[in-house]
C-alpha cells in the first residue's frame, strides 16, 4: 500500500441509510449514504403545501410550494420552488500505484454542448444502482469505464452539485489501480452508448493542468485539490 492510500482513516466519511424519496413514489431509492453534514444550527421546519411531478423520465423534475422557517423563528409567505432528481452518484480519483499517474476519463457528455464542445475530462464516475452501495458502484463504474479492479479504495467527501435545483450528491473516492489489477477493456458499455478514452497523467502533470484552467468538471477539481495536499506533504 502506498503512503497515499495508508492516509485512509483521518479523511473518510462513513456511510449509512438515510430517509429515502416519498412513499409514493415508485422509484428505488439510491440514496444511500448519510446526509451532507450542515455547517450551521439552521432552521429546520418545512411545510409541504402542495407537490406536482413535472417530468419522470431520466432525470425527475417535481415542483413544490412549501413555507419554510425563517431564522427569526415565523414562517415563510408561500414559496414555489423546483427540484431536478435523480438519484446519488459516485465519483473516483484513480491512481495506478506503479506509474504514479493519474488516470481520467474523457467522454461526450451533452448538456455541455451549448456551452462548450461537449467533451469533458473527468475522475471515473457514474449512478448508484437501486440496491447498490457507493462503494460497490464505485468499483463497477470502474472496471467499466477503465478496465480495471481497484486495489483501494477510500472515501474522501460526500456532497451536493448544485443545491439550488438539483438533491444529486456525489459520494467521492480515492481508488488505486495496479498493472497487474487489469481485468478487461476500457471504453464503457456499448448498450449506453458510451464511448470513453482514458487519459494517463503523471500526477505533477495532472496538478499543472489543474493550475492552468484544463480541468473544468467540479468532481473532478475537488479530487485533484485533495490530491494536491496529499502529494506534497506526503509522497
């Protein structure tokens, strides 16, 4: 085990059930790890008034108007508020332990057409299967995406994207690879469409193109940023 992986203990989050979607809905709920741990004693009572689903299909849009409790303890005037659902996913920095290199994904990814070139670059990641652990999704997504078994793995962080409109949280890896915990191909699944290159950064080059702008995935920063502290205080 390398000195980076043997920091396991002091940066993980554990992981337990929490309280799933509404009884109503007919969805499995994946959603499976601890609530994102709030940083204040902020208010807590919320009153549903009124809920609608406005789409069902890949992703889940709901509408709902609610009130909620102020900080001076009353209760809001009536609020509409929208939420995008779709379940929780799993992210993975992975680095191969012999190379000491950084290995990325590269994939077509369609919500970024219009405000880029539809391409991203990004950790190893994907959907928590109904019934799945975020561990046990995190290794899948890895042999599927990368060809690989993870030799480690430890959790770093667990948190939101984009609370504003959206409950999605990304329970977030580090994973090692080794030359020998190669298992099959690279490339994603056929019967998703998927077609994934995978991109092979010595760690300093990997940290240098985060400080020149390259990396533009949020997952993929936060991982490359821990990776930083852990790099240079401890390799």
């Amino acid at each position: 085990m390398s000195r980076l992986a043997a920091l396991g203990g002091d940066i993980g989050l554990g992981f337990s059930q929490d309280q799933g979607r509404d009884s109503d809905d007919r969805r499995i709920d994946t959603r499976v790890g601890p609530p994102v741990r709030p940083m204040s004693n902020a208010p807590k009572a919320v009153e549903i008034l009124h809920r609608e689903i406005l789409l069902d299909d890949f992703f889940r849009v709901d509408a709902a108007t609610l009130r909620y409790e102020r900080f001076d303890g009353s209760l809001s005037e009536p609020v509409r508020r929208i939420r995008l659902d779709r379940g929780d996913s799993v992210a993975s920095l992975v680095v191969h332990s012999g190379k000491g290199a950084v290995l990325l994904v590269d994939q077509f990814k369609y919500p970024t057409l219009d405000v880029g070139n539809g391409w991203i670059v990004e950790v190893v990641a994907g959907m928590i299967d109904p019934g799945e652990t975020p561990e046990a999704a995190m290794r899948r997504e890895v042999r599927e995406e990368i060809g690989y078994e993870l030799t480690h793995i430890e959790p770093v962080s667990t948190f939101f994207l984009s609370p504003g409109g959206s409950s999605e949280r990304i329970f977030l890896f580090y994973g090692e690879v080794a030359s020998d915990s190669r298992v099959g191909s690279a490339g994603g699944l056929a019967s998703e469409g998927e077609d994934i290159a995978v991109r092979e950064y010595p760690i300093p080059e990997a940290l240098a193109a985060l400080d020149r702008g390259e990396i533009n995935d949020a997952k993929t920063i936060i991982a490359l940023q821990w990776l930083r502290q852990r790099h240079e205080r401890y390799l």
